[in-house]
C-alpha cells in the first residue's frame, strides 16, 4: 500500500503534523484588552507584482506550498514582508517592494491567523529559536480578526509596542512550563525585537490568509511605491481610480530591497497616527 505523502516538509523548517491534534495553547491566551475589534490588512509584494494586481483589481489566491491549498495572504497592521531575494542589492525597480493597506473588511472570514509569517517559519526563517518539537500547526490563533487582535492583545504592551515588535516585557510570566506551545511562540517571537541577534519583524507579525480572491476596489486604505517606479506610469491614477491614498519612499539604485523597510515602516507608522490607528 502506498504510503501518503502527508504535509509537506522544508529544510530546518518547523515539524508539521500529520493528524488534527492540534494543541493551540495560544488561543486560550488571547486577551483583546480593549483594542480595536479588528485592524488593518498590509499585503507587500514586489513592484512588478504589485502592477499585474492593480491591472487584475484583485489579490488573487495562489497555490501555497506549506499549506498546499490556494491563499492570498496578508498581515496584520505591520508591513514585514521580506522576499527571497531581498538581501540582494539591484539596479532594477521591478523587484522592489510596494505596500497595499487594505481594509479589515475584504477579508471577512479567514482561513487562518497565525503569530507569524508562516512561510518562514516552514523553511526554516526561525531554526534558531524555534522548538524543534512544536508542530507549526500548533501555533495558530482563533482564525477570525477578533483573533488577531486577541493574541496582540496578550502578547504586546500595546499596538504602538506591537507595530514596533516590542513584546510585553513579563509575557513569560505565569506560563507554565508545560506550556509548550506558548513558551515556543515567544522564543520565535523574541527574534522581532530590535537588537535581537537573528533580527526578523516576521517572527511576531501576525498573519492572515484567505481563500478567495480580494477585490481591490474601495477595499485599499493606501499604497505605498518606490517614487520612481511611477514616473511615467498610469499606475497613480489607476490606483486612486480604486479608492486609496498613494505615498512614496525615494528609492535608490544597487540598494537591496530589504534596506527600504525602515523607511516604510516609517511612512506606514505616520499613515496609520494621521489616521487615529496607532
């Protein structure tokens, strides 16, 4: 008899289950303490990318690979996206990122809420803290907003300390250590605090994923482009056409897209405090 092939399986990735015995320890913490009953959605892609999206007027679900099943996915409130290719320097704009914030409401009811990109987390992005023996399914929150906002209720000070990767100084405290799952989640999560020694946003940014596709029209708050990439290009009207706000980062040639995060998260941050978010 043919064995089944069973969930797939990345190098250094985190083990994945072969049953539905999850043990989702993290739903249980969740304390939404008086944050707003849902936030905003940030998908980030590359500026090539992002053109066919705004030419489809659609996010449209893709086949994905840890999941094997179609899903669009997008973050909550924090742009933390980082490409395969983003550590590498290039002359050419076509790769470099491009920011949808996109409204709580074009995602309905979601797949799945995780504390973190997922992605990463299959092939191997957090090996260095995560428990080698926790399975990835394990980790995931109440698969609705109130869940996302729930776990950053728990986990951070506040939004400001959760936009930032901050997470609650005394979280660890009370957790027993039995507590497995838990305890796996802030060692992943302590990555994305500033200064830590494997620095990665993505390790705590919580993630959303649906399984259909997600308009864009009057569903995007804002977009953010590399200035450059519209000069010439119908995109700005295209994209006000749609509903949303449009804002720039002056980007720079043989720079690596991954160099561009502060300075978005910079123009994201103000975006969101001009309108009342954080």
């Amino acid at each position: 008899m043919k064995k089944p092939r069973g969930k797939p399986r990345f190098k250094g990735g985190m083990p994945r289950r072969e049953n539905v015995r999850y043990d989702r320890q993290l739903i249980a913490r969740s304390a939404p303490d008086g944050l707003p009953t849902e936030l905003p959605l940030v998908h980030v892609t590359a500026a090539w990318v992002a053109k066919e999206i705004v030419g489809d007027r659609a996010f449209a679900a893709k086949w994905c690979d840890v999941f094997e099943r179609d899903l669009v996915y997008f973050f909550v409130l924090r742009p933390a996206y980082r490409s395969k290719y983003g550590s590498e320097e290039s002359h050419q704009l076509t790769r470099f990122p491009v920011v949808f914030i996109v409204k709580p409401s074009a995602v309905p009811a979601p797949v799945h809420v995780y504390p973190f990109d997922t992605g990463g987390a299959a092939k191997g992005a957090f090996a260095a803290q995560a428990d080698r023996y926790v399975y990835l399914e394990d980790y995931a929150v109440e698969a609705s907003h109130g869940g996302a906002v729930g776990h950053i209720g728990w986990a951070f000070p506040s939004l400001s300390g959760y936009y930032k990767g901050d997470l609650r100084p005394n979280i660890q405290h009370g957790v027993p250590l039995s507590e497995s799952v838990t305890l796996g989640y802030i060692d992943v999560a302590r990555m994305g605090i500033e200064g830590s020694n494997a620095h990665d946003k993505r390790a705590s940014t919580v993630e959303m994923a649906a399984s259909h596709n997600v308009g864009l029209q009057d569903n995007i708050d804002l977009v953010i482009f590399p200035k450059q990439y519209l000069e010439g290009n119908p995109l700005h009207d295209a994209v006000v056409a749609l509903g949303a706000e449009v804002e720039f980062y002056d980007w720079q040639p043989n720079k690596a897209p991954d160099e561009f995060q502060e300075d978005i998260m910079k123009i994201v941050r103000a975006w969101y405090e001009r309108k009342g978010i954080l």
